[in-house]
C-alpha cells in the first residue's frame, strides 16, 4: 500500500518522464510545487519505490524511471484527463459532421487526426458485416467486357467485386442474372450468403450460364468473405518512430511487420470500457515497450469495433485516454443513424 507521498512522487516521475524522456531525480521533484519535501525525504521514498517494483534506476543517471508495474499502477489509480484535450473535440466533431454518411472515410479521417493529435500509431476495426442483411445486389457496366457488383447491405455496407463479362454474353442476359441473385439473396444474412449460392438451388437459378456460373459465383463468394473479415484501419505508421524508444532499427523492422500481420486485431477490444495494455500482457517481442490503449464502440448486440492508440509504455496517457474515448463514442453513434 503506497503512502499518499509516495503516491504523488510516483505521479510525478511517470508525468515528467513522460514529458522529457530523462530519468527524473530528487533534485527536479524539490523544484514541483506539491513536493514540498526535502531532498532525504523524496530520496528516501524513491528508494522504496524502487524496492517495491515501480520504480528502475538506469545504469547511466542517478535518476529513475517508471517499471511497468509503476505505469499500471499510475493508469489504474492516479491518471487524470487533460481537460486541455477538449479543445480538439471540435476537430474531431467536424470529422463526424462531414462525413455522417461515409462511414468508411469518417473512420479513416477519425483516426488519422488521433494519430495527428497525439503524435502515435492508430488503428480501428470497424465491425463486421457478417451479422448484416443483404439489401441489394446491383450491376453497373464498366465496358463491354468489365463491370462490377456492388453488394449493399441493411447497415449501410457497401462491397464491389470487378467482373469480367464472357464473349458472346449480352449485357441485358447478365444483368437479368444478377436480379434473379438479387432476389435470391435479399434479406438474407451476410454469413449465409457464401452457403446460399453454393448450395444446387442457386446453381439451378442460373443453369443457362452454366460455363459462367463457377466465375460469377466465386465473385460473389469473394465479395461476401471480404463482408465477413474485420474491417482494418491503421494511421500513424510511422509516428512512434520519433520516439526514442523506437530508435533501434531492429525494433523497428519488428514492430513494421507485426503491423503488416495485423496481430494486433488478436490483441484490443476484449473487454467492456477502456482497456490499456502493456508489453507483458501483449507477449510480442516488438511490444515490450509498448502500450495499447482501446476502446470498444457499440453498433448493436451483435456488432461492434474498437478504435485504439499503440505508443510507448511512456505515453501520454493523460492526454490519449479522453481522445479514444470520445471518438468511440463518435462512432458508435455514427452507425446507428
């Protein structure tokens, strides 16, 4: 059980070290105004500090440094949010208010203004159509022997897949194909969809495309298994690169490809509310000296995303945490108009 001293010098060292990147020693507390302590006192409780695991002390400064066991202590227990920060939710409204309909491009902008704000990587998963019904399958002629499908569901999804017309077969007589699909397939959930068309009946609705029918439907197939993948949003690549932390190219070279894995999605969006994620609970090698802060976004029962922030374990966490949580919020209510 820490001490209230010990409570607010430890809120101290992770604040200043998030700041400067230095480690942080009695003599910069002496000069905070709430650590009115002398030097021993402050000296003698970073010492147990440091005996009790929240704070290190670096080979190279007589300093410390926050543990990971201090950050977690400090986000569970002594982080405040930046009031500060609410002088960019109009930023982040006028993203929503632009793009109230494109709801693809409000994720993409929305996430690409977090990572502008709080100089990190960021990603989103949008939630999944799979649980959606299909509203309509229509065609649009490109030339006279491309066109594409769009697929539009009950929520507001939109999927198209690129066709290649066959020599000899009309326009009219595909498009025709396409409405006896459409009728086959309204209202008829996502997920089921793949099935539905494989299945003999379907094959039978459009027998007298029969050398056709295997490549029009594997379109379909195609088109329905991208409904059915997590849609991925990553903005800010780069960012974390700029902290020194990431200064180590194999560090970086790791934490590229485990991006391009996406392994990430596995990681965030397991539980209700905020959730903030450290190395050891991430078991990466490229994350061990970093952070995931998430926020899940409700659509419905069945369908939901998460948008979140992957920086350092020396992250400005009270500056981070008020942002993620007001563009979930944004969101969510994005899909429910």
């Amino acid at each position: 059980m820490l001490t209230s001293r010990q409570k607010l010098i430890l809120k101290a060292i992770i604040e200043a070290y998030v700041r400067d990147a230095q480690p942080v020693g009695s003599k910069a507390l002496t000069q905070m105004p709430y650590l009115q302590f002398s030097s021993a006192t402050l000296r003698y409780d970073m010492a147990q500090l440091e005996e009790l695991g929240y704070l290190e002390k670096t080979h190279t400064s007589s300093g410390r440094v926050p543990s990971e066991k201090g950050y977690r202590y400090y986000v569970e227990h002594l982080v405040t949010r930046d009031e500060d920060v609410m002088d960019s939710f109009p930023l982040i409204d006028e993203v929503f208010i632009k793009h109230s309909i494109a709801k693809e491009q409000a994720i993409q902008e929305a996430i690409a203004l977090l990572s502008n704000l709080t100089n990190y990587t960021t990603l989103a998963i949008g939630p999944s159509a799979s649980q959606s019904t299909i509203q309509k399958i229509d065609f649009i002629p490109i030339s006279e022997t491309d066109a594409v499908i769009l697929i539009v569901t009950n929520q507001g999804h939109v999927q198209h897949q690129n066709i290649t017309i066959p020599e000899g077969m009309k326009i009219h007589d595909l498009k025709e194909v396409i409405k006896t699909l459409d009728d086959l397939l309204r209202g008829r959930l996502i997920e089921e969809a793949s099935e539905i068309l494989k299945a003999s009946f379907a094959k039978n609705e459009i027998k007298s495309f029969m050398d056709y029918q295997n490549q029009l439907i594997q379109s379909f197939v195609n088109a329905f298994q991208k409904f059915a993948e997590e849609n991925f949003y990553l903005s800010g690549v780069t960012n974390v690169f700029d902290q020194p932390e990431f200064h180590n190219v194999r560090h970086i070279k790791n934490f590229v490809e485990m991006l391009d894995r996406r392994e990430l999605v596995k990681l965030i969006g397991e539980k209700e509310g905020l959730s903030i994620r450290f190395g050891s609970d991430l078991k990466l090698i490229p994350m061990e000296n970093c952070t995931v802060i998430s926020v899940p976004y409700r659509v419905s029962e069945q369908e939901h995303g998460t948008i979140a922030v992957l920086g350092p374990t020396r992250m400005d966490y009270s500056k981070v945490i008020p942002l993620v949580e007001y563009i979930a919020s944004n969101l969510g209510k994005l899909y429910k108009k």
